[in-house]
C-alpha cells in the first residue's frame, strides 16, 4: 500500500508527527488502539473520519519505517 497520499507529517500539527490526511490523529495514535486490543472497525466505530484505509496506511508506515530502521543500522 502507498500511505504517502494518506500520511504526512506538517511541522505545525501535533508537534510534526505523522498525522492521517490532515486530521489531528498520529499513526501513533492509531497504532496504540490497536495494540490495546481495538479491532479496525471499533476505531472507525468510535472515530467516524476515519476509513478502513487510513488504518492500513499506518500499518503500512509503521512497517515501512521498521524496515528502514533495520537498514540503517545493519
């Protein structure tokens, strides 16, 4: 998936982290929900603004970011 239409990171919004399609919501955000345990549809229940695809494009970021972590550090 290409998140980078999804995903972007705007210095004045949220301190410069990652938000989803200019909406006040980090991939951190998201990914804490889901790591506590919320399935997609619950955090698209409790936040209406969201899709289904703005969630995969935060999966996709996080692993796109891990991997290139990895990289650097190898």
């Amino acid at each position: 998936m290409d998140y980078h239409d999804i995903i972007a990171i705007e210095p004045g919004m949220r301190g410069g982290k990652p938000c989803i399609r200019g909406l006040r919501i980090t991939v951190y955000d998201v990914l804490g929900y889901l790591a506590a345990g919320m399935t997609p549809e619950q955090i698209i229940e409790d936040f209406d603004y969201l899709t289904l695809e703005d969630i995969r494009a935060c999966l996709a970021y996080a692993a796109d970011r891990e991997r290139h972590q990895l990289a650097v550090s190898a």
